[in-house]
C-alpha cells in the first residue's frame, strides 16, 4: 500500500483483503475467461434511509424480465424515526415455488422476531416490528420466473407526512440546500472545471458534487445505480456498452432507464441540491457498432437525454472534456475513476460517490492482452481499484487545471488484486465515434 497517497482511496479494496474474503475471490481466473464486467446491475439491492410516511419501491434484477440464477440481492432499509415500523407489500410477485422456499426467495427480516421467506406467486404483504428491514433476494440455479416488484413504506408513528416515491423528489425539503448559481453566461460553458476541495484525503467524493458531470444509471424506482456515466455535453452521457447487456452478452430492456444528475448520495436527499439533483429519462441508447461482449472491445455508448441539460446555470451539473488528442497515450499520469461501485469484489455499494487515484500504464498491461481501444491502470499491488458498479463511470487525468476523460470503467479480473490492472475503454480512439453520434449538441469549451 503506497502511503503517500493522501486520498484514502484504497480501502476499495484494501478492506477486503484483510477481512478475507474466499480465496477464489483473489485467484486470477486463468484461460479465456478472467473478464469480469464492472457492472452491478445482477448485484443490485442497497441502502436506504427512508422519512416518515416516505415509500421505496424495489424489484427483482431486470424485473419484469426473468431474474438470473445464482443471484443474491440485499436491501437494507431503515426509517429515520426509531418508532416508524416498516410495512411491505408486493403486488406483483412471481417467484419459482420450493417447500419452505429453500429455491429462489425473497427473506425478510426486521432483526428483532419477525422474519419471513417468501417464494411462489400472488400478492404478499409483510409489517415489521421495527424501524429496520432487510431483504435478501435469492436464486438457485434452476429456473427462473418473472420476479417481483414491492413497496417499502415508513408508517409514521404519529401520521403519515404523505409519501414519495422517487428518491430525488425531495426538491422542497427542509434539508435541500439552495442551489450554488453561477454568473450567467449566455449559455456557454466550461468544461472540465471541478468544483472546489476542501477536504483532502479520504475515499468519499468531497465536497459533492465536485465532479459535476459524474452521473449514475439506473432503472427508475429502483434504489441503486448499477453502472455510471459522465455528461459529455448538454444532450448526451458517455457510458460503457456493456452496461446494456446481462451475462450471458444479452441486450437488456432500457425500459424506465434514467440517469440521475447532480447526485452524492444515492439513498439520501439530504444532499441534493433543489433544482440540480434529478432523474433524467433517457431517449436513446447508442451502443458502439463494433461492441464485442465477449471482449469487451469498443466498450462504449451514449445515451441521448429526453430534455437538455444547462451546464452554466448550476455549478453542481457540469460536462467532463475529451480529449483534443488522439495520440497521447497519457503512460505514467494519475488517473482518477470516481463511481458508487462497490467496495470490493462481491461486497455492498456504498452510498456515496467515492474516487480512487490510479496510475495509468502502458499497453503491455503487465501480460494482460488488450486491444488499442483499451487502457490499464492500477497499482502492481493492488489494493485499489474501481470495481462492481463503476462500470460506464469516468476516468480522468488534470490537464492545465482541466479534467479530461480519458477511459471508461470496464472490465478487469475481479477487482484490486494483485498484478491485475483493470481495464478502461480508450476515450482517445473514440473521438470521431462521439462526435459523429452526438451530432447536434453543444459541447463546452
Ligand atoms: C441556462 O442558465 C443560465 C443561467 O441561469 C441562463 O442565463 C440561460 O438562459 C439558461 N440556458 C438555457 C438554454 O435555458
């Protein structure tokens, strides 16, 4: 662990090398098959902290798609005021039938007496006796079925306060803080301009929203981003292409896909900035041409958002620049990938936007083949890394006081193990592709 390097950024993964996870976990997986996508979107689940009377809804992965098999979710959900009591009810609900539901099941447990396994089909309904509630989603490896869709609702102990059903509805809440404006400018912008630090070191992101154009995916209602994504101009979010396909290399539905803008903290409001902090719909989903799931070659896409964004009106909501070159390979610079990924191989994403410095490398990826348009970064090391859910999000070097991205989180072999860079789409080798496909939008300068 190189300890000169402030940001406390590593326990991405140095965390779980000392809590020791199961070796395989830290095996490289040899032969064709080491490539592990840095997407979430099968590990979903999360954390959430909910209001009085405030509601969440959940969903089985790809809901109302069939789940996957060997799938394990997990959802925490806790209301603020100690005397709440949470209350879940599951309208739509088709899970594979099993005696005492040892197969596919959805468990919950309020951590005091009340737990309950749940599988086969029909409306279900469960009240916990305390102001927390876990669900853990399972699936075996055999058969699948269509999933479920539940709510998860704060009763207040003296009244509902009314309910809201989407995280970032929170615009005129107390705790919202007013918006930070900008001079006008008539519309023109800068790009790349991160917002000022005041605290150094440690793994969160800090202040939020310090890389404005830092952006999550997700499937709207749900509680977590799976992959991230960066405003690349006031129309389009550069992203990963293989956020769009499952496992197997199956495309996904994007139906109710959103990016949510301006965001810190994905299972909170009490950091969004009123007018900033939004779910925006996604129009159109452009995957690259040549993306090859199995390789993960040309692994980039745009989404076209359904309204513009203005980048001069708030400072939180900013675009990231590209590069201006593409022959610079950027060898031996600092790196920087920010995501809510998770924080080591297999574990919880946190909550929080969270950065991690890297240093780039050269092509010959210490004996990991990749083609030109990838770039590896990481320490020989390891300990730190981007992992689970970072996929699609930035990486960006500073120059002249700029940040310029540089690669898109991609694929590596599990993540932060030793001699095992991860992997990062090449921006650079894409410049004509993004401009050719973001045609009528208005870059910064
Ligand atoms: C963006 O915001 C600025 C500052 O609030 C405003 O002057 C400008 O008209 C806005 N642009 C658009 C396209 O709405």
């Amino acid at each position: 662990m190189k300890t000169h390097i402030t940001l406390a950024v590593l326990v991405w993964a140095s965390m779980a090398m000392v809590s020791g996870l199961p070796e395989e976990d830290w095996r490289p997986k040899l032969g064709g098959n080491y490539k592990e996508a840095k997407l979430s979107r099968a590990t979903c689940g999360g954390k959430k902290e909910l209001e009085p009377g405030e509601e969440v809804t959940i969903s089985s992965p790809g809901y109302p798609e069939k789940y996957p098999n060997n799938n394990k979710c997990k959802w925490d959900i806790v209301s603020k005021d100690p005397k709440d009591t949470l209350e879940v009810n599951c309208p739509s609900f088709y899970l594979r039938k099993s005696k005492w539901c040892r197969g596919d099941r959805l468990v919950l447990s309020d951590g005091k007496k009340a737990a309950q396994r749940l599988c086969g089909q029909g409306q279900k309904k469960f009240t916990a006796n305390s102001n927390q509630l876990t669900l853990t989603f399972r699936t075996n490896k055999k058969g699948k079925d269509k999933g479920f869709e539940c709510t998860v609702k704060s009763l207040a102990a003296y009244g509902s306060l009314g309910t809201t059903d989407d995280m970032f509805s929170s615009t005129d809440a107390p705790t919202t803080k007013p918006p930070a404006t900008k001079p006008p400018t008539g519309g023109n912008c800068n790009c790349g301009v991160a917002n000022p630090s005041r605290i150094v070191g440690g793994v969160e992101v800090s202040p939020t929203h310090k890389y404005p154009w830092q952006v999550g995916l997700k499937i709207r209602r749900q509680s977590a981003y799976w992959c991230g994504g960066s405003i690349i101009n006031d129309r389009y979010v550069l992203t990963a292409a293989h956020c769009f396909f499952n496992k197997e290399g199956e495309r996904e539905s994007d139906r109710g896909l959103v990016v949510g803008v301006g965001d810190h903290d994905m299972s909170s409001g009490s950091d969004d900035v009123s007018g900033v902090t939004k779910l925006v719909a996604v129009k159109k989903v452009i995957i690259h041409a040549s993306y090859d799931p199995k390789q993960y070659d040309y692994d980039i896409a745009v989404l076209l958002l359904r309204e513009p964004l203005n980048l001069s009106s708030h400072e939180e909501v900013g675009a990231v620049c590209l590069p201006q070159d593409d022959t610079k390979t950027y060898v031996g610079e600092m790196g920087i990938a920010s995501g809510w990924g998770t924080l080591q191989s297999g574990g919880d994403q946190p909550s929080k936007l969270m950065e991690v410095k890297l240093p780039i490398l050269d092509q010959s990826c210490w004996g990991k083949s990749i083609t030109p348009r990838m770039m590896c970064a990481g320490y020989k090391e390891g300990g730190k890394d981007t992992c689970q859910g970072d996929s699609g999000g930035p990486f960006y070097v500073a120059e002249n006081s700029k940040y310029v991205q540089v690669g898109i989180v991609s694929f590596g072999d599990g993540c932060a193990s030793p001699n095992s860079a991860g992997v990062y789409a090449r921006v650079s080798k894409f410049l004509s592709w993004i401009k050719t496909n973001t045609a009528g939008a208005t870059y910064c300068q």
